[in-house]
C-alpha cells in the first residue's frame, strides 16, 4: 500500500475502505445469497451503475426456484447483466416485519 502527502500535510492512500453489504441478487435462474462491497460514500446503486461487467460477491449460496441450494462458495464474479434485481438484505428483512413485502 503506498502513502502519499501533500505540501499540507493530507495524505492519500490507494486503500478505499468498503462496506460489506448482505444480499440477495436475482438472475433469471437462481437466487444468489452473499455479500458485496460498497464504497463508505456510495449506495448499492452506485456500485451498479459502474462500467465494469462484474461485480464480485462473497460468501455465496446458490438456489434453484425451488430453494434448493445447488452451490456454495467464498467468492463469486457474477456478470452485472445477469442480474434482474438486488436487494441488501436488512432492507428485506424490515419490509418484511413492516408487512409491506
């Protein structure tokens, strides 16, 4: 990792401090349970709307239609146009308890 300063005294760091973000990302085949990673500043939606085709998940649990695992694994690259829907899931979880889901 490298420092930098300048004529102030303000560093800069190449280190950008992220976020872990539970979710549930939606394909046209599976529902995926993991975690991504946002930046300290940014929304999940920001973190979509970058041009890079994938966006990496850790922790991740697989189902079929029927919630059936099918795979688990720590890291995952999913291509960002697979993806139909993502919700985080503490968001879920107080819509549910809301009764609004």
């Amino acid at each position: 990792m490298s420092l930098h300063y300048d004529e102030k005294g303000k560093f800069f760091t190449d280190y950008v401090t992220k976020e872990p973000v539970d979710t549930i990302i939606q394909t046209s085949l599976h529902t995926i349970y993991g975690r991504i990673y946002v930046r300290a500043d940014e929304r999940v939606s920001d973190l979509l709307n970058r041009s890079e085709p994938f966006l990496a998940v850790t922790d991740v649990q697989i189902k079929n239609a029927a919630g059936e695992v099918l795979f688990e694994s720590e890291f995952l690259a999913i291509n960002r146009q697979e993806i139909i829907w993502i919700i985080p899931k503490d968001e879920r979880d107080t819509t549910l308890e809301e009764g609004n889901l």
